[in-house]
C-alpha cells in the first residue's frame, strides 16, 4: 500500500521551507501570464484555451517535480472518452493537476471558484460545470444538462465527491449528489485515490511521492447504497492514517 513518505504531523524541515519559498512565487507568478494569456485566447482564438490550460498545468507539475522535490506516481489504467472520475480531495494538487491526469476533462467545481475575476471566465470556457450546492434538484438538473452536452463529445468528467478537500487518514461520506448525478448521467465510474494531503496540503510542503491510483471501473445501474459505498472505500485506498 502506498502511502506519502511522511506523516502529515511530521515537523517543519529547513528544506521545505527553502523549496515552497521558491515555488510560490514561480507558480503563482506563472499562474497570472497564464490566466492574461487565457483570456486574450477566450476572445481571440477560444479554441486555443484547451491547450493554454494543458500547459498551465504541466508548468505547476515541473514546479512541483522540480522546485518541491516531489515525484507524481500513476497507478492502474487512465480512462478514456465518456466516464465518471471520482476522485479523492485532499490538497489543491490534484485539482490543478486534472489537465495531467485525464485527456481534457470536463470538471465539476464550486460554483465560488467560477466568480473569481478572470480565472472563472477561463474556466467556463474550458468546459468547468458549476456545482450550486445549495440549489437541490435545479441545481442537479442543470450539472445533469451541462454534462451531457459535454460529454457528447466523448470528454470524461472529473468530480470530487466528498464535495470539499478532507485530510488525509479521514474518511467523509460522499455528498448526496454525487449518487444523483450517476444515476441521471449514467456513466461507468473510475475512482481514483490520491495521498497528496501530507506533502501539499501545508505551507511549507514536503518533498515525497503523491500516487494516483486509478481502481477498476464501475458499471452504471447500481443502487446509491452500491455505488457510494464502492466509490468511498476505492477512493480512500490510500488514505491510511498514520
């Protein structure tokens, strides 16, 4: 079982600190070239958005190899075309390490992140779905429809379950729209466990290993209690606590 090279409690060392005061400034001043660039392609040329956000999130994966001394480890077999990834959330890593991960999915995010001045603007446009997780079923209805128009065209989506980041060695149950969406979408579901929560969910972050394991995919049809309890213990396959 793989699990981060150290416990998230694990003190403060001098190199962390060193690497994350190189690597904030570099990524976040990369981040805004990168969101200017966005936005002129969103009115220019928004077929080149795709790429720009591919290449964005390369840059932040050399930052975190690079600069953070962290290695990204994949496991198992990445989906291709029209399915569910449900993912484990635990740091910010894998949220911007989607474009990485999977071939140009559409992402389901907090509806906050899409009001955000420049940024929400560049994420509409790459196909980012709100999630209005205080709306019920409108709220469900209109993901059900954006998804499907998306997914038309053979884009997988990427979702995170648990509806928000939980630390590593804690379970949550799955939020009650996560089964919604399932059964009116009906697609097959790759979970993925991710173990990044003890090397970068911190201010200072560490230099290890984060895994993505992608488990085996999971039919349509299945009842809320099937699914929800499958997907919760394939995502949490490596959240071990320490």
């Amino acid at each position: 079982m793989s699990k981060p090279e150290y416990p998230a409690g694990a003190a403060t060392r001098p190199q962390d600190v060193l690497r994350s005061l190189v690597f904030y400034p570099v990524f976040y001043g990369g981040t805004v070239i990168y969101v200017l660039t966005a936005l002129l392609a969103a009115r220019l040329r928004p077929r080149s958005l795709p790429r720009i956000c591919n290449r964005w999130a390369a840059f932040h994966r050399d930052c975190v190899r690079h600069i953070l001394r962290i290695d990204v480890r994949t496991e198992g077999v990445v989906p291709q075309g029209a399915v569910m990834v449900a993912l484990k959330h635990e740091s910010q890593f894998e949220a911007i390490d989607l474009p990485n991960m999977l071939p140009y999915p559409v992402v389901f995010a907090k509806a906050e992140l899409l009001r955000l001045p420049g940024w929400g603007r560049v994420a509409d446009g790459y196909g980012v779905v709100a999630v209005e997780r205080d709306q019920g079923a409108s709220a469900l209805r209109k993901m059900v429809a954006a998804a499907r128009r998306l997914t038309a065209t053979t884009r997988g989506i990427a979702i995170f379950p648990e509806g928000t980041r939980v630390p590593h060695g804690e379970r949550t149950p799955l939020q009650a729209g996560f089964a919604g969406l399932y059964k009116l979408i009906g697609l097959p579901v790759v979970p993925v466990a991710v173990n990044s929560g003890p090397l970068y969910h911190r201010r200072w972050k560490r230099s290890g290993t984060i895994t993505l394991r992608f488990g085996e995919t999971i039919p349509p049809g299945l009842s809320r209690e099937e699914i929800e309890a499958r997907v919760l213990a394939a995502i949490n396959a490596l959240n071990e606590a320490e």
